[in-house]
C-alpha cells in the first residue's frame, strides 16, 4: 500500500465517519440542556451572574 492510498483510505474515513461523529456531537451538545432534570441546572446558569459574592454573610 503505497502512502497515496493510505492518504486517500484516511481522507475517505475523515470526510465520511468524521462528518457522523461532528453530528452526533453537535446534536448531543444542542439537547444537553434539555435532558430530563437539568431545570435546576439551568437556572442556577442563568441567574448566576445577578447573585452578590456577599448575599450569604449577611
């Protein structure tokens, strides 16, 4: 097997099976925060940036 070839056979499997995982990926990553428990999460995220360093000594 000469390296061209293998160069194609591994650009062959990067374009094909690359692509499939990349969409996975990107699809598990988009549905995260929407998984069944993750309310709680979600809104200590968002409402993180409006709490004061000092709110539990006072």
């Amino acid at each position: 097997m000469s390296t061209h070839s293998t160069y194609d056979l591994l650009r062959h499997l990067a374009d094909s099976w690359g692509l499939v995982a990349m969409g996975i990926v990107f699809l598990v990553l988009c549905l995260w925060p929407f998984r069944p428990g993750a309310r709680v999460t979600n809104d200590e995220a968002a409402t993180s940036i409006f709490k004061d360093e000092n709110d539990g000594e006072r």
